[in-house]
C-alpha cells in the first residue's frame, strides 16, 4: 500500500506530465521512480523488522496464548474453588467444547492472559477457565469421570516432581470410618465420591482413583462407595451407620 507521502507525489506527478515539456517530464519521471523504489526497499525493512520483533517475543515466551510453550500442572481432580476471603478461584469463561475440540488440550487453549486455571469436566465437555492467581482449593463433583483441575505455569518453572505408580504406592491405614477435615479447616476436602462395582469393587480400586493431587481415601465394603481426598489428607475419621465401617487410608 503507497503511503500518503507516495500518494500526494503520484498526483503531482499526473499535473507535471500534462503541463511540462516531454524532455523535461521524462527527467522527473526518472526522479519519481527512483523515490518510489527506496520507499518500497523502507517497506520491505520495516516489514521484516516486525517480523523479528514478533519472533523475538515468541521466543521469550512474552505471547501468552496457551500454547506449546505454557506448561501445565495437575492439581488433582474435582472443580476449582474460591480461596476463603477471595483471591484465586474466579471464574472467567465456562464453554462447551464439542467435536474435535472436546478434549483438555482445547480447554487449556482458551486460558489466555489473565488466565492461570482450568477445570475441563470429560464426561460433558465443560471446560472452565479461571483468574491467574489460580486455584486455591477444590471441589468434589458427582461427574464420572470426575472433572479435573490444572494450573499454568511459565514455561522455565520447574517441572513438577512425577506422582508415584498407583501400583507401588504406599498406604497407611489411619482409622476406621469416613475421613473428616480438621478442626483449623485443612484436610478432609472430598474430591471425588463414585460406586465402584465388578473387579473394581475393592480398597486397591479405590485407592487406584487418588492421583496427583489426592493424599487419602474412604472406602465403603458394604456398598461399594469410594471417596477421595484433597492431598492434606484426613486429620480426623467419624464413625457411620454402615453395618461394615469404612476404612480410611492416607498416602505415605
């Protein structure tokens, strides 16, 4: 595209040729091409000057658009929640992804500036993103598979440490009965609560379901139920009215 300066000259040049002597307008003819050649070569650097500025700036991880560059960590399952007293946990956006874009890597591409969290629920393709200071605490939901939590972080922090094998994790058995949250309000978050049935229906199937971001579990033999809790574990358990008590187990 010609630029105003260009512009204002072609005009002038239109007159000149229709009022100058043919020898005389061939001269600023000449003149005039070569202004138009050193603007384009001006166009030309300048265009591959933003190039490198936009390349330079990728490079450095300074365009924040939930791209390869952005690594993610595992929070655990269930939703996000608001920090008591506000802070991280604010909700943004809640879409529902369909197609080829149900899946977490869609979700986490919508966490754009000002974004440092996602919940992406597989089982209906909710995807939710939330404010940057990212997600204090979270929450147990019915869905199953259960909805998982992941937080952003620059891409030259540290890898976060890999969660042990489901297989040769250690478990201590802390009491019977259903695990209770502690008294100063730590611990004791259920994140996820589902009936196991057929081979999975026993302790080691429950505790198989406490990933990244889980510390214990409560399992139920008389019915099948199995919940799991945030990684703070369960500083209390609480008898229940099941005729075979549950058994809690806390990560070692």
């Amino acid at each position: 595209m010609l630029s105003q300066s260009i512009f204002v000259m072609l005009l002038f040049m239109v007159c000149v040729f229709v009022t100058l002597p043919g020898s005389l307008a061939v001269e600023v003819e000449v003149k005039y091409n070569s202004l138009l050649r050193a603007e384009g070569h001006r166009a030309a650097e300048q265009d591959e000057e933003d190039e490198e500025a936009v390349e330079a700036l990728n490079t450095a991880g300074g365009v924040d658009n939930g791209d390869a560059r952005t690594s993610w960590t595992l929070k655990g399952p269930g939703r996000c929640r608001n920090a008591r007293g506000g802070g991280g946990g604010v909700r943004l956006t809640s879409v529902e992804l369909s197609g080829d874009e149900n899946n977490v890597d869609e979700c986490k591409s919508r966490c754009g500036q000002g974004c440092g969290a996602i919940t992406y629920y597989p089982s209906s393709g909710w995807c939710a993103t939330y404010n940057e200071e990212g997600c204090p605490r979270l929450r147990g939901t019915s869905d199953d598979p259960p909805a998982e939590t992941y937080l952003k972080s620059a891409a030259n922090d540290l890898a976060p440490a890999t969660p042990a094998d489901p297989a040769t994790q250690a478990w201590v058995h802390k009491a019977q009965g259903r695990c209770r949250g502690g008294t100063d309000g730590t611990g004791g978050v259920e994140l996820t609560s589902v009936r196991l049935s057929g081979d999975e229906n026993n302790v080691h199937g429950c505790k198989s379901r406490c990933g990244p971001g889980c510390g214990a579990v409560t399992y139920y033999p008389s019915s099948g139920w199995c919940a799991t809790y945030n990684e703070e574990g369960c500083p209390r358990t609480r008898g229940t009215q099941d005729e075979i008590q549950p058994d809690t187990y806390l990560k070692a």
